[in-house]
C-alpha cells in the first residue's frame, strides 16, 4: 500500500514539474512562434518528397533560371532545377547535421568533461590542454581543415562539426562536476561502495543534464549556420544533393536573373537559427528554478 502511494506521489511530482515547464517555456510568446517555426521546418523537412513539386535534382536547362510563376513557385537555378523542391530537400539536410552534429559535440565533450572534473590531476591537465587547444582556433577554420582532411558528406560534415564543438561541453561539464561532486549524496554513494562508472553516470549525469539540454537547443542553430557556410565555400555537402549553404552559393551569381535563388535558402538559414536560438533561450529559462518559482 505504502510503495502505491509512493508511486503515485512521485508520478504526480513529475506531473506538476513538467506543467511548471511547460507554463514558463511559452510564457513568452515569441517563444511559442519559435516552437512552432520550428515545427513547420521539422514537418517540412519530414514530408519534403510529398511537399515538393518537382524532383529536386532533375535538370532542365530550358527552364534555366526561370522567374518564380505558377510552375515554379521559386523559380529555377541555373540547372533547371525547381529551387522551391530544393530548399525543401535542404531543410532534411540543414536538420540532420545540425542535430547529429550536436548530439556528437554533446557525447564527447561531456564524457571528456565528467572524467576530467572527477578524476582531477594530471588527467585533468591533459583534457583541459587538448580542450583550450581546440577553442583557441576559430570554429571554421578548425572545421575547414578537419572537412580538407576527412571530406565532405553528411557523416564527414557532422563528425568534423562535432569535433569542433566538443569543447564547449567539455567545460560545462567538468564545472558542473567539480561543484557536484563533493556534495553529501555524492559522498554517501561512495560510502555505499559505488565505483566511478557508477557515481559517473548514475548520480553525477542527471543532476548536471539541465545546463546540457539547454546548450544541445541553442548549438543546433549555430551548427546549422556553420554547415550553411561550410557547404557555402564547397567543403560540405556537394551537389547534387540539396543543400542550403551550397543553393546560396550558386545563386550568388544570379541575383539579377533569379534573386530568389540565393534568397530562398538564406532566408530559410535565418529563420530557422533564429527560432532554435529563441526556443534555446526559452529552455533555459524554464529550466531555472528560480524562474519556476522553486527557490
């Protein structure tokens, strides 16, 4: 009867926490027109082959940059392709590599991080070099170099990306250990003959997951825009595949034929990082407590 009672006291704690979230994410409204910006990207993204009018990488140099009409609603590019089925296709690959690309950066840097913050010593000292070493190099340059290495592609472009991005996590994390790690319940799991890999991931992990959320919400938009330029200077994705930064850079010099095949896709850049930045911002405020009205 007891452990019932417990159960249900524990689901309806989780309950009210998650509507306290819920309740200051969208007190702003700017931040619910983000979510739902969001949103329509994803959806457009997930049903670009049903959304898009015409097969973005077919060729048809006799509709050559054609101005947007009822046929193409954006135009053309200097191929014949239909811009409109192009943007299209490019939010799936803007997405992909944005959210992979930090789900790497956020796994590397913050296993990296956690080892250096518990462990300390000359472990530490090493971590740290090799993570200052890294953010001491200007993010594009750094991923310029690793794309010269590796190449481009959807997996290159996320990896090398991500690698450029792991210090970030690397020195959240080992700040959120080391203001944990001495703390009471820390103490009592080691009394209790937990190992490392145990206080690590079982204790430490989830109590340093908050800070974590809110920079993967707010690092997608940044790596969107990193990916954007990559493939801008011809080191990311390479055609035909659709790709934001690489639809910018054709279009560039064809602004009078066709403005809107470099306008499309950069308006969609814009729109798209400012959203996740907003949503980003909203996050972390609903993730303070103070914010909750908890303290």
């Amino acid at each position: 009867m007891e452990a019932n009672t417990s159960a249900t006291a524990e689901k309806q704690y989780i309950k009210n926490k998650w509507k306290k979230f819920v309740k200051v994410l969208f007190s702003r409204k700017i931040v619910l027109i983000s979510f739902v910006g969001v949103v329509i990207f994803l959806l457009a993204a997930l049903f670009a082959p049903w959304l898009a009018p015409h097969d973005p990488n077919k060729t048809n140099l006799m509709a050559s940059l054609k101005k947007p009409c009822a046929q193409y609603l954006l135009g053309t590019d200097n191929s014949g392709r239909d811009i409109l089925s192009r943007v299209l296709y490019g939010t799936r690959i803007s997405l992909i590599v944005g959210v992979l690309a930090v789900m790497i950066a956020c796994a590397i840097g913050t296993f990296f991080g956690m080892v250096a913050g518990f462990f300390g010593g000359v472990v530490d000292d090493v971590i740290n070099r090799i993570s200052e070493a890294i953010r001491s190099i200007p993010q594009i340059v750094f991923a310029m170099a690793l794309c010269a290495v590796l190449g481009g592609g959807i997996i290159n472009l996320s990896l090398v990306l991500g690698i450029s991005n792991m210090a970030i996590y690397i020195r959240m994390m080992r700040g959120q250990v080391l203001s944990i790690k001495e703390t009471d319940y820390i103490m009592a799991g080691k009394l209790q003959g937990n190992g490392n890999l145990a206080l690590m991931f079982r204790h430490i992990l989830p109590n340093s997951i908050s800070p974590i959320i809110v920079t993967m919400t707010q690092q997608v938009g940044q790596t969107i825009l990193a990916e954007a330029g990559l493939s801008f200077l011809g080191l990311g994705i390479s055609q035909p595949t659709a790709s934001w930064g690489s639809i910018v850079s054709d279009g560039r010099n064809f602004l009078l034929q066709n403005p809107t095949f470099s306008i499309a896709p950069g308006i969609c850049i814009a729109l798209l990082v400012i959203f996740l930045n907003t949503l980003g911002d909203g996050v972390r405020d609903a993730l303070d407590p103070r914010l909750r009205g908890e303290i």
